[in-house]
C-alpha cells in the first residue's frame, strides 16, 4: 500500500480522526481523503484475504464487497 494511503488509513481508523481531521494533518482536501481511503481500504482487504485468520474475520464483512468494486 502507498505512503499516503497508509498514513490516511492509520490517522482514520487507528487514531479514530475525521475526514476534516485526516486532509488537515496531511495538506490534503477532503476529496483527496476519501479517495486515499477508499483505495486502502481496498488494498487491506486484497491483503488481508491472503492471510487465514484475517480472510475468516473479514468472512461477511461489508469490506469484503470492496475488494471487487
């Protein structure tokens, strides 16, 4: 995953910040938030189905529809 998709999708969900919060911290809109959120988002999921006790947590998860949009 890029460094800038990391860093957006560690300040969302790790750090628990806003959109607003995230495109402040990086210099970034907000457009450009979500954008970087909704590609890691993907990459997490293609990355977590190759690991076994992941790919079972993420079973019937609403992330998993992500992988194929």
């Amino acid at each position: 995953m890029p460094v800038e998709e990391r860093l957006v999708f560690g300040l969302h969900y790790l750090d628990e910040k806003s959109v607003p919060e995230v495109a402040e911290s990086c210099g970034c809109s907000t457009r450009t938030v979500k954008r970087r959120l909704q590609k890691a988002r993907k990459h997490f999921v293609a990355r977590a189905r190759r690991e076994p006790d992941l790919a079972e947590r993420l079973a019937g998860s609403p992330w998993t529809e992500l992988e194929s949009g």
